[in-house]
C-alpha cells in the first residue's frame, strides 16, 4: 500500500545530477556534445494532512552546484574546465537556483510545484531544473498503467511495475501531450520518424528510497536515409547519502493556507516544463543572411549543393523575421536571384513572409508572370500549409489577374493545398468552388483548369465529376480526367466509374482517341480488377489499332515482369488459351511500356516507368516517365513528365488513326513534381504554329519547372524530464530545373524528345538544447548533385520505324556531415566536424531487349 512507504518522516540529503548529450545514434557516449549539472539537494517534510498521511508538502532544496561536460574531452576541448558554476550561470541565477522550493506529494504523484519568487521572477530556465529535480519524486508503489498529468514532459501514459525492493517507472513518451505543437512534412517518404523510451528505476530499503535513476533517449532519422539520425540522451540521477533528523512539521488543515503562512511570495506553477525564450546574442539579421547567400542562389548554382544549403540557411532567418525585413530584401533584390528569393520567402510558411510575398506581388500585372508561378509553385509544395495561404489563394483567384496562366496555376495549386488540408477541415468554399466549375464555364482553357484542380485536390467527392469528364468530346478533358482518376485511391474507383472506363477502352458507345483508351486501360488494372475484365482487355489485343495491339501487349507483359498488384489476375486469365496464344502475343510495333527499379535501398525503393505510345504513322502520341519513392508503407509520386502529340501526320502525308482523323496539331509537356500537377506548357498549337516552329526551333528545351523547393520539413520541441527542452530541425532543400523538348527534321524523317532533370538536394537536421546559460547542439546532413536525361528518338522513314530511349544517369557526388557544438555566454566553444565524400557511378537504366536492339540500328544509322 501506498502508506507504507516510509518516504518523509526527516530530512535527506542527497546527491543529484542531470546530464543531456547528443549525437548520431551509432556514436559513443564518449563522443557526446552536452553537459552535466551535480548538486546537493535536500528533501524535508515541511506538513502532513492529519486526515491523509499520503498528502505531504516537502521542501527541496538544491545546492552546492556544479557543470561539466557530459562527453569525455581533453583539457584543450572541455570549455567548462576551470569554470564554477557561478561563472557559468551567473550569480542571480545561481542564486534562484539554489533558493528553496515546496512540492505538494500526494499518493506518489507531485500535484503543485510551489516556487519562491522575489522581487523578480526565477528565470524560466531555472524553473524548469527545478521541475526536473520535482519529477524525480514520481513513483507509485502498485503496478499498473494510468495517465500521469504533472511530469515535467507533459500529460503521458505512466506504466509502474513493482516489486519489494524495486519500482521500475515507464513512461510511453509516444502518449505524451505537451504545450508545444511543432509540425512535419505532409508526406512520409520525405519526413522524419522518431523513437523515443524513458524508463525510471527506483531502488527502495525498508520502505525508503535509496536511489532513482533516470534514462531517457529521442532518436530522430530521415525517413529516406536513416543514416541521417541523431539521439538525445538524458539521464538523472538521485542518490540517498544520508539521513537526519528533519524540522517541526508546521500545523495546518489545508496545503495552500500553510504555504501562504510559510511565505506570502510563494506561487503555485505546474510541473510541465514551460517555454524559454533564449535571446541570440550577435545573430546575423535577415539582410547579414541575404548578402552572405545571394550568390550561392544565381541561376547558374541551382545544380550546385551550394544552392539548397544556402537556402535552407535563408529559410531559417526568414521564419524569425518580420513581414517588414521581409519586403526591405525582396525590394533590394538583382532579377537574377529574386525567383530564388520568392522561392524562399513562400517556403518559410509565416505569416510574416506570406504577407509579404502578397502585398509585394502584383497579379493584376502581365509583368512578373515567372516571379507569380514561382510563389504559386512554393504553395503548392507547403510542406505545412495554412488555411490562410489557401484563403489567400482564393481571393487572388476571384480578383484581377492579369495573365491566363497565372489564373490557372493559381486555381490548380488551389487543389494541392485543399488535399493537404483536409484533414484539418480546410475551406468549403475552395471544395464547392472546384467540385462546381467544370460545369461553371465554356472555356474549354478553363474546364481543362478545374479538372486539373481536381487532380491535385483527390477529393473523394470528385470521382463522379471526373467520371463524367472522362466520357466528353474533348479528348483533352478526357485524358485529365482518366489521369486524375488513376491517382486516387482503387477503393474509390466504384463499380459504375469502372463501367465507364471499360466503355471508352472498349468503344462501347462511340470512338476514342488510343492515348485516352490506354490511359483507361491503366486505370482498369490498378484498381482491383475482375477476372473479366481483365480478360475482356486481353481478348482486345489484336482489334486495337497496330501501335496500340503493341502498347497493351508490353502493358500486361510489364505487369508480369514488375509482379504488379494485378499480375496474379492476368496469370490466371493466360491459363485461358483463347485469351493467351502466338497470334495475340506476337504483335510488333514500336510503343512500349516498361518499369524498372532506379534504387532499392534498406530505407527507401525509388521505381520509374516509362510508356511510350504511337500513332501507326510514326509519330509520338503520347510519352510517359514516372519516378516513385516507396518509404515507411507510403507512396510519394516523385515525378511525372508527360509529352503528348497529335495531329502530326499532315507533316509526313500519313493517314491518321482511326478516331483521330479531324485532331489540331498539338504538341506540349505536363509535369507533376511530388504529387503535385503543375500547369502544363503548349510546345505549339495549330498548324500554323506548328509550321512557324518547325522553321525558327531551336532544339534548345523549354523549361517545365526550376526553382526551389523544401522537400523535408520538420521542427518539434522534445522536453525532457530533467526540464531542459531539446529543439529539433529537419530539413531538406531542392535546387531543381526541369526542361523538355520536342525536335522534329522531315529532311531526315527523324523526331527527337527529351527530358532533362538536374537537382541538388541537401538535407540537414538538428538537435540542439540551449538553455539561457549553455547551449549544446549536434547537425547530421548529407548533400548530393544528379542529372537524369530521357531522350526518345524516332525514325520514321520506313515501317516499322525505329525507337531509341536512353534514360541516363550521370555519376554524381554524394556527402555526408556530423557536427558538434557547445557555447557558454562567455564566448568559449567547443565545435568538431566530420564528412564523408563518395562518388557514385552513372548508369543506363535497363529498359527492355527490344530496346537496346532498336537502338543500336539508329546509332548505326545516324553513323
């Protein structure tokens, strides 16, 4: 029972200590960045409840203080060697420190924290450590789980297993409630996961407790790349020496009258640790950081590892600082750097940096269209979004715009917040204002516009407005609504949007184009499909148009090979010999689709497919690359580049395909980056734009995307029973440029595409514990440069015409960083850094063997 513990009957003295140290999770304690503060603290009963013996206001007292290193440092490296505790601290918060305080214990748990203040308050710092000394007290003599409310870490599931001699305390940290919300990334595979125990022992000799230690440990990875992990460690200590006799108990029927009687200065505080403000000590401003960087951030460096870590050092700054130091550097900014700085200013996600960024963009203006798609393009990859950027979207929306680009990118970003947001009840307005405007207009531009607003926003109620779409006149309405409907969820694909997409891949009511029926066909066997409908698909192979009997035939080949969800299906449908036979599965032609694995690592799968589909003429109809990262049981979309073209065969006086007789010339490229769809660009449209092109192209790519993009994104503040707090900061940066490109010579009957991707990603995190006093820090990061190019090269000047696709990956840099810090106010710090660097080789991705054979017919061709 709990009234056998015979805990404070005198007076104890005790030693205590509390140590915090951080470092990589595989490092030795040795190793560790941090520091320990030793004390005395003396514990006497200051008052008993007569009524409950177990109700019992102590008082506690800290003393004789002393800080050191937590790690194991020569002289030269211990910057605490030499110093006492006053000179570190300073002699006010010493002396709060070692001012008595008064605890309410009551059955084991400490309810009231009783400090003593002066005339000025105790630093909350010191409050904190007091705290830490309070939570010690915890314990409860029976097992058993419950939730414990005043613990210095928060409202946190307390699980107690006891025996005679032994109390073990485990707190599941994962229930933990604290005051500080932080935030993370949206998606999993780029976001970080965290470990975290903390286990208390409690040693008791005949009903007294002899000793209480502490150990508690954080672990935080990079979902992507666990290597890129640091630990907090903190461990107390509480160790009985001896034992006296205590003070006369002070009489009294309630806790709270006897501490008024005992000090009227006396105030009660809660146990949880409270936040500290700490003040930056010659810290660079906002405009020290924008001058120390700009350079790194030119449009040439945005390949360069240079460019994401100085924007990740600007995007720091600017979350500290005001809307006005804000507009003061985006005023006094060169026009080679400010998309770069628009970039930085959206990604800061404040609502200082967003009210700048508004009021210093004018979209009533033609001029300054690329600065407007750069801050539409950071809201949209918001790695925590508001419903004040999307409320602000929505009103730019309704408002003048001064370009038709802008307008559409505004409303289709509008999509990727709202599905970002839905979970924290997002704006109805934004949800009824793209369910309804498909059906709100005639503009064909603006349709296409809502449609890919709904791709973005995977509302659930969007699937019937999609599932109409995918069934219109216009083939471009079809083909966004059929994409869209293949990024939701297959549970959501209800039987009648099934019926639908079989009736355009069957032609069941009327004549489809063959890139909107593959496009169906895709959809059908991603979301759980019938046996007979996927039987139904195969008995189509050989009814198709040629390029299309092709298609399907390396489509269900390729889900086969790459055992896709749907392949057991299509196993069992092939046992059928009508279904599978020579005739069929003997098909030539030059579309393809295939998917490969690009890495397979322990922490994340990275697979591309690339489809590719052609028009019986020769020219391209549609060209497809997907990149997706698999990590932690979720999917990220990476990217999507999509070239499509028709209406080319006027061009080589071909006879067009079935259906697609009367289609405009068109060419042009849509890109999604990280689940997001971006506003796709027109290459040409019309024959006479066509024509005009053919004449003045340069050959030279027409940029999709470029810019900067905070991919990880994760803060939160970790506090630790002993009442210090750890900060912790994750991030990732994106230096991108993504450009595509559409050649076409009819002197030698040869068309080229190509999309090039280069990026730089530098992704760093740290843990740093800074009190008002010593700050202590570790930084793990890695940094790499790449380059993949996919180019797709055609010869049509006989049948079949020949297809080359490379995709390549250049040999790229890769480099990882730990770092350690530790600063006293005096100015001394300790600080050691480590890097690794290798180099990793370029690759051909493996496509399929008809592949490498075409190529190398075109190669000995163009010598």
């Amino acid at each position: 029972s709990h009234s056998s513990l015979v805990l404070f009957l005198c007076y104890f003295r005790c030693d205590y200590s509390t140590e915090v140290g951080l470092n990589r999770p595989t490092g030795s304690t040795r190793g560790n960045a941090g520091f320990r503060i030793g004390s005395d603290v003396d514990i006497s009963l200051v008052w008993r409840n007569p009524e409950i013996q177990d109700e019992q206001l102590l008082r506690v007292q800290i003393s004789n203080v002393e800080v050191e290193s937590a790690g194991k440092r020569s002289r030269k490296n211990n910057i605490f060697h030499g110093s006492s505790a006053e000179s570190i601290l300073g002699k006010v918060r010493l002396e709060a420190l070692q001012r008595p305080f008064v605890v309410l214990w009551k059955m084991g748990k400490v309810i009231i924290h009783f400090i003593m203040y002066h005339k000025n308050a105790e630093p909350a710092t010191i409050k904190n450590l007091k705290r830490g000394v309070a939570s010690m007290l915890m314990m409860q003599l029976n097992s058993g789980k419950m939730l414990e409310v005043n613990d210095a870490s928060g409202k946190c599931l307390v699980e107690y297993k006891a025996t005679k001699d032994q109390v073990i305390r485990i707190k599941h940290l994962d229930t933990c409630k604290t005051q500080e919300m932080g935030f993370t990334t949206h998606s999993p595979v780029l976001g970080v996961s965290g470990k975290s125990a903390s286990e208390t022992v409690i040693t008791l000799e005949n009903g007294i407790i002899k000793s209480a230690d502490v150990e508690e440990t954080h672990t935080l990875s990079v979902n992507a790349r666990h290597k890129a992990a640091t630990k907090v460690l903190s461990r107390q200590s509480l160790t009985l020496k001896k034992i006296e006799l205590g003070p006369v108990e002070v009489a009294g029927k309630d806790a709270a009258s006897v501490v008024k009687s005992l000090d009227d200065k006396l105030m009660s505080v809660g146990v949880m640790v409270e936040k500290v403000k700490t003040k930056c000590k010659g810290c660079p401003t906002l405009m020290d950081t924008w001058k120390a960087v700009r350079s790194q951030l030119e449009p040439d460096s945005l390949s360069k590892a240079k460019a994401p870590r100085s924007f990740l050092t600007l995007l720091h700054s600017l979350r500290k600082a005001s809307k006005s130091e804000i507009l003061t550097v985006l005023r006094n900014c060169s026009k080679t750097v400010l998309p770069q700085l628009v970039d930085a200013v959206t990604s800061a996600q404040t609502s200082s940096s967003l009210a700048a960024i508004l009021e210093f963009l004018d979209f009533s203006k033609k001029e300054g269209l690329v600065l407007q798609e750069r801050f539409l393009y950071a809201c949209g990859f918001a790695s925590h979004p508001t419903e004040t950027m999307l409320q602000s979207l929505l009103e730019l929306s309704q408002g003048k715009i001064g370009s038709t680009d802008i307008k559409e990118s505004t409303v289709i970003i509008m999509g990727a917040l709202l599905r970002k947001l839905c979970l924290k009840g997002a704006l109805v307005k934004v949800k009824e204002m793209l369910l309804a405007g498909p059906d709100s207009t005639r503009v064909e531009s603006e349709v296409q516009m809502y449609l890919l607003a709904l791709k973005n926003a995977l509302l659930p109620e969007g699937v019937p407005v999609l599932a109409k779409y995918a069934e219109s006149e216009v083939g471009a309405f079809n083909t966004i609504a059929i994409t869209a409907l293949q990024r939701y969820n297959p549970e959501l694909i209800t039987p009648e949007v099934k019926k639908m997409l079989n009736r355009i891949y069957h032609q069941n009511q009327r004549i489809y184009e063959k890139n909107v029926r593959a496009a169906a066909a895709d959809v059908i066997m991603n979301s759980s499909p019938s046996y007979m409908e996927v039987k139904n698909l195969l008995l189509s192979i050989g009814h198709l148009p040629h390029e299309m009997n092709k298609y399907m035939l390396s489509k269900v080949q390729d889900i086969m090979r790459f055992e896709m969800p749907a392949c057991k299906l299509v196993r069992q449908v092939m046992k059928d010999m009508v279904s599978h036979n020579y005739d069929r599965f003997s098909k030539t032609g030059s579309s393809s689709a295939f998917s490969g694995f690009m890495a397979r690592t322990a922490d994340v799968t990275c697979t591309y497919n690339l489809d590719i589909l052609y028009s019986g003429s020769g020219t391209l109809r549609r060209s497809n690359m997907n990149i997706y990262g698999q990590s932690n049981n979720a999917l990220l979309h990476g990217l999507q580049v999509t070239i499509e073209a028709q209406g080319l065969e006027s061009l080589i006086a071909a006879t067009p395909d079935e259906g697609e007789e009367d289609l405009e010339s068109f060419a042009g490229m849509s890109a999604l980056l990280f689940d997001v769809q971006l506003r796709p660009v027109t290459f040409f449209k019309g024959y006479s734009d066509l024509m005009s092109k053919m004449f003045s192209m340069s050959g030279d790519p027409i940029n999709v995307v470029k810019g900067l993009i905070l991919l990880t994104d994760h803060s939160q503040v970790i506090p630790l029973q002993s009442g210090l707090r750890a900060s912790v900061e994750f991030q990732g940066g994106l230096a991108i440029d993504i450009s595509g490109g559409m050649e076409f010579s009819l002197w030698y009957r040869e068309s080229k595409t190509s999309v090039n991707n280069r990026g730089a990603l530098v992704v760093i995190g740290n843990v740093t514990v800074d009190t008002d006093f010593v700050s202590a820090g570790v930084e793990v990061g890695f940094e790499t440069e790449a380059t993949l190019d996919f180019i797709t090269t055609v010869q049509f000047s006989e049948y079949p015409f020949l297809v080359c696709m490379q995709m390549d990956k250049t040999t790229f840099p890769f480099r990882e960083m730990v770092s350690k810090q530790e600063k006293l106010p005096s100015g001394q710090t300790f600080s050691s850094k480590r890097s690794r660097d290798q180099l990793v080789p370029g690759s051909e991705f493996p496509l399929h063997l008809e592949n490498s054979n075409m190529c190398k017919k075109v190669f000995e061709q163009a010598w």
